[in-house]
C-alpha cells in the first residue's frame, strides 16, 4: 500500500483539493495500541478505579484493566452495558443528542455539491466483491467463523474486461451469508461474471470518472493514517475533500479508497506463499503471516469484519434513499426532508469507522510482536463503532420504510385514480376492465374454470356479459346451492358467464400481506371453489388491491355476497344483480333496469309470485284448484294446534287443503327440529328430508327479501304498491315475536294472509262464517274478510331486512295500522 503520485484524468470532476499527496512519515506505534486518538478522549494510562465517560449518551463504566493505555470510547453507548433504569428503547429514542446536533451542522457546512448526481452502484459493487474476496476463509476457517462473511452485494456488471476482470456476480440480501467455500478452492480462486449489455458503458464511465478521487481519497487515508492524525480531524478533511459530491458519493468513494488498500493488503497475504513478487513486498512492509497466527489475529479480524458489515449496510440504506422516485416523493418534500436529516451524520460515522479500520491494517505493518495484541482501546473503540452504526441503521430503517409506505400510498393513489377512469370510460369490449382487475401477463391463465377443471386465459370472458360473484371466504354453501341450479339452467346458452372474486384481506392489508393466506384461509378457498362449476380466479392475490378498492368504494362491498354485472363492453350495468336473479333466475338476463321494469310489468301478488316454483308440488297444486296453505314460525306447539286446525275447518267446509311448511329467514337448530318433527308426525308437507330443507326453507326467504328490494329498485314504495305491502307484510310477519304466521291461496288467484294472533281466533270461530263457503274457490275469499275485520287490542310488528347495499327505506308504514314505524339499527349474531 505504497503511496502514489497519482495524476488526474483529462477530464476529471472537480474537486475541493488538487494537490499532490505525499504520505509523511509514520508516527511510531504504541503497544499495539492503535494509533488513532478520538476527539472525545485521550490517551493515558488507566488507574483502577477510572470512569469512561460516553459524552453522547452518558454511560458511565469503571475500567478494571491496570497499567494500560486506554483510549476514552467513540460517542457510542458501552456494548453489553444498559444503565440502570433505562429501557433499550429509550436509550435508542436519546441516542441522537444535542451534540450530534451541533456534530451534523459541522458536517452540513462541508458539503457544498456542484457534481451531477451519480449513480454509485456500479462502484460499491466493486467495493463489496472486494470485500468478499479478500477473505481468507478458506486458508483457515477459524479466522472468521463459520468460514462465512456477512456481506451485502448488488451484482457485479463486467465492466472492463482489461481493468476489471473477473469480477463476481451477488445478489443484493442485507441478511445474507456468503459462503468463501464456494469461491475459493485449494487456494484457486473461482470466478463467475455476468454482463449486462445495456448497462456497461454507463457503469463502466462512472467507474473511470470516480477513479481519479477514489486513488486520491486512498492516498490520503494512508498518509494520515500513517501520521497518526485525530480522527475527527481525518473525517472533516476529507469531508471537505469531497464537498462537491453527494452524502452517497461520499460514502462510496471512501469505502472504494479504503477497499483499495483493503484488497491490496489481502491480495499479498494470499499470494507471498507463493509468488516471490507478494513474498518480497510483504517482507518490505513486514507484514505478518496472517495465517500462520490466525487464532492471534482472530479477535481484530472479527471486530473489522463486523464494522465493515455496518458500514455497508449503513451505505446501502443510504443509497436506497436516493432511490426513491421523484415523481411520489419529492427530495425537496419535508417528508424526505425530515427522514433523510440524519444521512450526514450517518456519512460521518462511516467514515470514521473506515479510517479506524484503514488504521487497524496499518497497526499490522512493522509492528513486530505488538501487532498480535489486541488492545481494549482499540476492541472498545471498533465496537462502540459497530454499535453506533447499528443504531444509526435501525434509524434509517424506519425512516425509509416511512418514506417507502408515503411512495405506495402515492403509488396506489394514481393507480387507483387510473383503474376509476378505467371503469368510467367507454371500451370497445371488456378486456381492458378486466385486465386492470387481475394480475396477470399475456401468456398466464389466471382463471380457473370449475366445471372443467382447467385453467384459462382472460380472453375467454371476451365480449360476453360477465357477473362477477364478490364475497368474502363466509360465502354461504346454500347460496352456492341455488346459484349453482339457476346456472344450470342456462349452461347451453351462454348469455354470460359467472366469475367468483374472493374479497380477503381488510382495504388497509399492505401488498406483501394480501398476497398471504393462512392454511385456514387457503383451505377455506380451494373449498368454495371446487363446488362452484364456474369460473373464479386462480389464486385471490391475483385480484388487483386497487380494484377491491373500488369495490368496496363504489359497489359498497362489506360482507354479504354481491353479483355485478358487466356488459359486453366492461361497463357495470348492474351493481347487485342477486335480487333479480333470486326473483326471476335466468330470465332476469340481461339484468339491467329496464329488463326488471318489463318483468314486472305482468306481475300481480299470488302464490305463484310468493313462492314460484320452490317447490314442484306448487304448479301441480295450482292445476288442481287446490287451497294450498303456506305456514312459518318456529314454536312446535303453535304448529301442532294450527295445522290440525286448519285441517279440521277444510274437511268441515269440504275444501281441499295443501299445508307447506317454510320455516323462518335465518334457519337454525329450532327450524330443522321443526321440520323434522311435522315430517314425523305429518302434520303437513315439508320441503324436503334431511340436511337439503335447509336450502329451500334459505331460498324462499331470500328470494322474498329480492323481490321487496327488486320492487323498490323500480320506484315503488309501500304507501302506493300492493305488491310491496304484501311482501312487507310477509317479512315483517317472520321478524317479529309472533308464534307463527301462514298465507293461503285458492288455484292462483285469491290470497290471503295473517299472523298467529290473527289466524287462530279467526279459524277456531269457523262456525260462524261457514256458511260463506257453499263452494271450495270461495274459502279463501271468505278466510280474508274474517281476518281484514278481526283487529287485536295490542298488536307489536317488526321488519328486519338486510343492509347489504345500502337500500333500506327510510320510512316504513305498520302493516296492521299504517303508522310509520321507528327505526332502529340492529346487529345480531345468533347460533341458535
């Protein structure tokens, strides 16, 4: 590491200093003691019972070493030391004082940059590849442990095959291991290179530009190391040296000096065993043979390594704040301001423990026996530096994370901003809607088809209607069920075609965690979807976050399931087209608003549009002009005495009497039991046996809450439609605390209705209104005017209904006395 007279290139970048260095003569060394001394301390020997004093942070620690020169620690806390009282954190939220403070602002008067910015990547590739490769790892693997050093590398280009040959591509990992085994073998060195065409005259002029004051900037880290200049005095100089660069210039320009006298220093330790060249040099500069004292030297080498390990990740962090994009985050931003207020004094720092380091190599040349020692001044000072930068990393850490979090946001802003006029703008078809929904490149099949079980391209939901079925892992199975036969029917057609979107993770879930599932949550997907014969997507990280976004934001997404529709050309032409296909199944296609108004238009309040063709038997009862009676509730008993009722006044007025039963909204235990027991007993028809009554008793109510939300869709409210007092009526039966409710209608034409406390006075005094029914078709007719004239004293009613999109009414009028009933919010959650 001879000094050199180095001349500038023709065209080199201005510096602050021009002059020639010429290294001076080299103070003597001391005991092994290194021969930098800190600003904050002195040199002097140790009595028993001296204090070290931390003038940054405070820490007081007695020194038990006798009769030795000891240096007074760097402003860094006592590693393995806490004051008592004091929690690490707190210790961390203090570690920048007031004379750091007053430190950075000596540090910001130096730094006056006039140099484009330049992009030092290329360079501290170099730096860090040196760093790999000079250790000796595998001459002796006790000098570092494990045979492994701790390194962080962005690749190395193939810059100069003639300057920079050989060099070795890495990977960029703060946390990883290299492994020197697999670089060097029986002392052959292993090289592996890549080129990056579009890259390498532009990395390569950075590297000739910089080399200039690069071999400058190592000059002078020799020769005032060698003089045994103040730290703190080396750091300012050159600090000014390099003013007209930026705080990332700074770093990597010195760490590429110091990587210069670094490689040099090992690259003669590797080859003086056998090249006669290296031998004479390193008997010149009586250089140790590292490796015939490697558990000597171990100690220094260990603490080197560690601080050189800081000092780049320290520089990476430094770099990546650079990195950040303008056009998110502006350097000019308090935002950036504030996070990046503590780089100077990060540069500082690093280098500082670069030329701690530089003297440590230096304390090794012609030192004699001394250079085995490692002096507690020297260990101290190298890890309260190592300590230091730890601190200052963890701080730059968060910082950057903050700055990266703001870059997102803004990030996710626009692109949310660009998917909205997506959705708003018109298209030829529908490929460019979907394709901002998925995550997905040209040659992927992000779809999973469920019936083929096959994967497909976007291009197979072309042009066509899409319904695209959004609902969280709670989707329900017998809504599953029922969508499942209403797709059926039109599996021959292919009007449209159904796509399950998966909505998971919460809008505030950051992007690394929405592309995460638990096992309970992969299970519960591939579960749904592999009974769903329709498409749905491969994976719900495919499903873009901006357009969950948008669909809780604009179709109001929360957790019930919803169906939107999108035409042919992307369009949404329907925000929740459930309802509809509830209400008329397949012949709602194609679910817009004015379809809906037509079919509506011939509707009329029956049986049939009470409870259509739920059940087969209904037609076939139609047919027959039978009085087909329609009963809910939950209270066995009150079942029991209504359905016996009801029978005896049929078989006394001759009327021929079908009983349904169809449960309660919500089905629990006490439905099924109830089921179960009428079956038993044949009391009157059910559904169906077993677990599939669930789904029937499910899908009457759900499709009666469709068509009062489908009704109200077109502009029709209580107080001016029939058919929606009626439904009203119906649901307002089953939310209240009424016994039972039931409905009866002869053929398809008279209807009638009433809740228990209605029905059963009315039935159980038959008697006296029999004699309106000489013929069957009138006893509906009949049942009606009895219960329209029977008014209880007290009656209590109450509508539940769904809050799914936001089209509850704000008033509501009693079915019983056409008041306008309160309104409240209820939540519930009932395991029956």
């Amino acid at each position: 590491m001879a000094n050199r007279n180095l001349l500038p290139p023709s065209n080199p970048l201005p510096l602050t200093t021009t002059e020639r260095v010429v290294a001076p003569t080299r103070a003597p060394l001391q005991s092994g003691v290194h021969d930098f001394v800190t600003d904050h301390s002195l040199i002097r020997p140790a009595s028993h019972h001296d204090q070290v004093v931390d003038h940054h942070m405070g820490a007081t620690t007695a020194n038990h070493h006798l009769g030795q020169q000891v240096a007074v620690p760097l402003s860094a806390p006592v590693l393995g030391r806490r004051q008592p009282g004091r929690q690490g954190d707190h210790d961390r939220s203090n570690f920048f004082s007031s004379d750091d403070n007053a430190l950075t602002k000596q540090i910001q008067g130096t730094h006056a940059p006039d140099v484009q910015e330049l992009d030092v990547k290329p360079l501290l590739a170099i730096v860090e590849d040196i760093m790999r490769l000079a250790t000796p790892a595998s001459h002796d693997t006790n000098l570092i442990p494990g045979g492994q050093i701790v390194a962080s590398s962005q690749h190395v280009e193939k810059l100069d095959d003639k300057a920079f040959h050989n060099t070795t591509a890495s990977g960029h990992d703060n946390n990883k291991v290299y492994d020197n085994s697999k670089i060097y073998d029986n002392s052959k060195v292993v090289y592996e290179s890549k080129v990056y065409g579009s890259t390498y005259d532009h990395d390569a002029d950075i590297v000739r530009v910089l080399a200039y004051p690069i071999n400058k900037i190592s000059c002078e880290i020799v020769c005032k190391s060698s003089a045994g200049g103040e730290s703190h005095t080396v750091t300012m100089h050159l600090l000014n040296t390099l003013s007209n660069y930026s705080w990332a210039a700074k770093v990597v320009i010195t760490f590429a000096a110091f990587a210069i006298n670094y490689g040099e220093f090992w690259l003669v330790e590797h080859l003086q065993a056998k090249d006669p060249l290296a031998k004479n040099i390193a008997t010149l500069k009586d250089l140790p043979d590292v490796m015939a004292h490697a558990g000597a030297l171990q100690q220094k080498f260990d603490q080197v390594l560690n601080l050189l390990n800081q000092v780049l990740k320290v520089t990476h962090r430094i770099i990546e704040f650079k990195e950040l994009p303008d056009v998110y985050i502006s350097h000019d931003s308090p935002e950036y301001i504030a996070a990046t207020a503590h780089i100077p004094l990060a540069v500082y720092w690093i280098i500082r423990s670069l030329l701690v380091c530089a003297s440590t190599l230096l304390n090794l040349i012609g030192s004699g026996h001394d250079r085995y020692i490692t002096s507690t001044a020297e260990s101290w000072e190298i890890s309260s530096l190592a300590h230091k930068l730890s601190i200052i990393l963890e701080h730059l850490q968060t910082q950057f994370k903050n700055c990266r979090d703001f870059v997102e946001k803004k990030k996710e802003e626009d692109e949310y901003k660009r998917f909205v006029i997506i959705m708003q703008s018109a298209h030829v078809d529908n490929m460019k809607v979907l394709r901002a929904m998925f995550r997905s490149r040209e040659d992927q099949r992000p779809l999973y088809h469920g019936r083929t079980k096959t994967n497909e391209r976007l291009d197979v939901l072309r042009s066509k209607y899409v319904l695209l079925l959004i609902s969280d892992l709670e989707l329900p199975l017998e809504e599953l069920h029922i969508l499942n036969s209403i797709h059926r029917q039109q599996s021959d057609r292919h009007e449209y075609e159904v796509l399950w979107l998966p909505v998971i993770h919460d809008p505030s879930t950051t992007a690394a965690a929405a592309a995460m599932m638990t096992p309970m949550q992969e299970k519960a997907f591939h579960d749904l979807r592999n009974v769903m014969p329709w498409y749905s997507v491969e994976h719900p990280s495919l499903v873009e976050r901006v357009a969950i976004r948008y669909i809780r934001e604009y179709w109001k997404f929360v957790h019930m399931p919803m169906l939107v529709v999108l035409d042919p050309h992307g369009k949404p032409s329907n925000h929740d087209a459930l309802p509809m296909i509830w209400s008329w199944g397949t012949e709602a296609f194609p679910f817009t608003g004015e379809h809906e108004k037509y079919l509506w238009a011939s509707k009329i309040w029956n049986i049939t549009l009470l409870a259509d063709n739920i059940d087969a038997r209904i037609p076939l009862w139609v047919e027959e002009n039978k009085v087909i009676c329609l009963y809910g509730g939950e209270d066995i008993q009150w079942i029991r005495n209504f359905t016996r009722k009801a029978r005896e006044v049929a078989e006394a007025l001759h009327v021929p009497l079908e009983m349904l039963y169809v449960g309660k909204r919500n089905p629990k235990e006490k439905v099924r039991s109830c089921n179960e027991t009428i079956a038993k007993e044949r009391l009157s028809n059910v559904f169906a046996a077993g677990d599939d009554y669930y789904d029937y008793v499910w899908f009457f109510w759900v499709r009666l809450w469709g068509l009062w939300n489908s009704r109200k869709k077109i502009g029709m409210t209580v107080e001016n439609d029939v058919i929606m007092r009626e439904i009203l009526d119906v649901l307002a039966y089953d939310s209240s605390n009424h016994q039972g409710w039931a409905a009866f209608s002869w053929s398809n034409r008279d209807i009638t209705k009433g809740n228990a406390e209605k029905l059963m006075p009315v039935l159980d005094n038959y008697a006296q209104w029999a004699y309106k029914v000489d013929r069957p078709d009138r006893f509906v007719r009949a049942l009606d005017e009895e219960l329209q004239g029977f008014h209880p004293e007290h009656h209590c009613t109450r509508l539940i209904l769904p809050a799914s999109d936001g089209q509850i009414s704000e008033r509501v009028v009693c079915s019983e006395c056409g008041k306008t009933m309160d309104k409240f919010v209820l939540y519930s959650c009932c395991t029956d």
